[in-house]
C-alpha cells in the first residue's frame, strides 16, 4: 500500500519518530580534537577542583583584608608570587605580598589590591582603599568542584568544552558514534565526474553536494558508484548499502516507468513509510527502512536533493548523533518582493537574507528552477511559503529556515 502525500510538518514527525527508535547510535573514545560537534555520550566528572588553588584575577598586591580595613593601610612587602610559581611561605600579619594574574594566593592571604590602587614606597605598600575579603580573587573551586559534573551527557562538544575537559586531564572523550551514511546516485544520464559523458548524458554532481552536506551535519558519507535505471543494478547497489546506518539515494523515485528506486527497496525487503510530501521543491521524496538502516530517497534534481536533505535528513543525522534539533535556526523575516502562493503546496524559496535594523528582509535568487544549481549556491535561506490560494505582498512577514548568517550581520 502506498502511503499517502503528507506535509512537510506531518513528514518530519514520522521520519523522527523512526529515527528515534534507533537513537542514539553507539558511543566511541576519540582523542580531545576528534570529539569537536559530537554528543558526550556519558557525563564529563571533575577529577578535582577547577581553578585547583585560589589565585589572584589581577596583579597587584595580596594581603588579608583585615590588615587594611581602612584607607592608607601602609603593609611590608613580605615577598613576591608570580604565576605558576606558589609561595610555600605562610604570609606573616600585618604584610602584604606582590602578586601577579594567576599567580596562587599564598596562605594567610584572603584578598587581592590592583596595582593601580596602591601606592608603592620602597618595600612598603599604601593602599589608597580599604581591603575587601574576596577582591580580585578567583576561589579554589570556584568554577567546577571536585567530583561535580563538568559536562552532562549529551552536551554538544563545542571549543569552550574541549578547553574545560582539557583543564581537567581529559586527552579522550567518550562521544556517540558519527552516523555513516552510503550516498547512492542513480541514472543511467549521469557519469561519474572525470568520465568520459557521452551524448545525453551529465557530469553527476548530487553525491559531491549531499557527502558535502552530510559532513555538515556531522555524519560521515561514503559515495557509492552510481547505480543505472535497473532493478538488477539498484539492488547490487542497495546490498552494499545496507552496512551504513543511512542510505540516501538520489533520483528514480517519482513516478515515471524508470523510477525504479521504490521497487527496488521493495525487493529487498525494506519498508516504506513515507512517499510524496506536498512541497516545492522535493516532492517524490521516499522515506522507509531495511532492516536497521534508513534510507531517504531523494529526488534526481540537485536544488530538490539538497533541499530535501536540509529539510528531513540532516535532523535525522543529527538525532542519530545525539544532537538535538536540526542545528538550524526558525527565523522570521519580510519579503523584498511579491510571492505567488500555491494551492496545496508548501514552497521552499530559496533567497539572501539581509539585515536592516532590526528586521531581516529575503529576496528570492534569480532562479528558483530545481535542476539548477545556482539557485543552491549563495542562498542565505529557505523561505516558507504557506499552501495557497493567494498571494503575499511585498514586505509580508514570513517564516524561514536559516542556513548562515545573513548580511549585514
């Protein structure tokens, strides 16, 4: 039984909610620089206190407060820290000593001057203000505590992330395993680039622009050699597949008589969920299971291809990653120009965003044609154009799907 035309909404639900039955993938030790992007898969525990001593925020001068609880408190300059260099010597009462930023506060100290709030007379130091306990001080502990967790399980290993769990000893870290996706093109049209093309035929560019996307969702893309109009070709093709997590395919899953893609999943055994979803571009998209892979059947027109992967399969990659959301922002902005609405349908339109003020505006590329990759070069975003009848004006607010930071930011 074919399943029926759903929307994009409903489409995104179902893929997920099968994604999610397989998620998250398994967790793998990498070294400190490989975990950059990925999930923790397990909690990040301090080992010790983070800073591990108290130390100075400021150079200066370090004392305790209560030998200067008033201005013009006069203190010996008992000795000097600097950083990475700790004093062994408890400071005696009633001194002070020289401290530099970093620098451990020595015992007996409870308190930092900066130097440009004391007044230096030879081996004496006046402070031009009374002391205060804690001052310039950054606390032992003060920002993990030994045995606290640093990290939780499924935080996103961001830089700031890599330099805590390298200030806690960590060189390896437990994070979920990258998604390995197969990338299958199709068409007995296309020719692998640097073939030779005979007459009607096309350099095959959809598995250069979907390995580029999956690696930017975080997945790792093996490209498979192209499968032609077949059943015995699409089914060679799709055995070799199935040892990925994902299998996406681009081209033969609309409705023509070579579009054999459907049938060949069939063949196999796979279960289909999810084919045709009312939207422009991408609307023969095939969605199903064989066994524990998914497979995405992309449409063949490399605009549709793109914008399908950015719609549906990059969220399903990043949940299997462990990665919440699609790692794109919902944004709302206005229209340079008029748009025609289609009924039924919801239309993805690709344009520039542009900031004035406060408000982003979107002007749509030159061409909106999906067999044309110019209109997938460039583009800022992807605007959400509702289901018509109608039309919205110029300067109507709209809905859309931010692919990079838009000008003027």
């Amino acid at each position: 039984m074919t399943p029926r035309m759903r929307t994009p909404a409903q489409a995104l639900r179902l893929i997920l909610a099968r994604v999610a039955r397989l998620s998250p993938l398994p967790s793998e030790r990498v070294p400190l620089a490989g975990a950059l992007g990925r999930a923790l898969a397990v909690d990040l525990v301090a080992p010790w206190d983070l800073p591990p001593f108290a130390a100075s925020t400021m150079d200066g001068y370090a004392l305790r407060a209560a030998d200067a609880a008033g201005p013009g408190a006069a203190l010996p300059v008992a000795f000097e820290v600097a950083a990475g260099h700790p004093s062994r010597r408890r400071l005696p009462p009633g001194t002070c000593c020289r401290i530099f930023t970093g620098g451990a506060l020595p015992p007996g100290a409870d308190a930092v001057e900066m130097q440009e709030r004391v007044a230096r007379r030879g081996e004496v130091a006046v402070l031009t203000r009374p002391a205060e306990a804690g001052r310039f001080v950054r606390p032992l502990g003060d920002d993990v505590r030994k045995g606290a967790v640093a990290l939780p399980a499924g935080a996103v290993v961001d830089p700031g992330a890599i330099g805590l769990a390298a200030s806690l000893g960590r060189s390896v870290l437990q994070v979920r395993r990258r998604p390995r996706v197969a990338i299958l093109p199709t068409g007995d049209e296309v020719v692998a680039l640097g073939g030779r093309r005979r007459p009607g035929q096309v350099i095959e560019s959809n598995s250069h622009v979907l390995a580029a996307a999956v690696a930017e969702a975080g997945g790792l893309a093996e490209v498979l050699p192209a499968a032609g109009d077949d059943l015995r070709s699409l089914r060679r093709a799709l055995g070799r597949a199935r040892r990925a997590d994902v299998v996406v395919t681009t081209g033969g899953v609309s409705v023509g008589d070579r579009d054999l893609v459907k049938q060949a999943l069939a063949d196999a055994g796979a279960e289909l969920h999810l084919w045709r979803v009312a939207m422009r571009p991408g609307k023969p998209l095939a969605f199903g299971q064989l066994g524990r892979t998914l497979v995405f059947g992309l449409p063949g027109n490399p605009v549709s291809a793109l914008v399908t992967f950015e719609l549906f399969v990059r969220p399903a990659l990043r949940r299997l990653a462990g990665l919440a959301g699609s790692g794109r922002l919902l944004v709302r902005g206005r229209l340079a120009g008029p748009q025609e609405l289609v009924a039924g349908i919801t239309v993805y339109l690709r344009a520039r965003a542009v900031r004035g003020g406060p408000t982003l505006g979107f002007s749509p590329l030159r061409t909106q044609a999906s067999g044309n990759l110019t209109s997938a070069t460039g583009l800022d975003a992807l605007v959400i154009l509702p289901p018509g009848p109608g039309r919205l004006e110029a300067g109507a607010e709209v809905e859309a799907v931010l692919l990079r930071p838009p000008a003027g930011d």
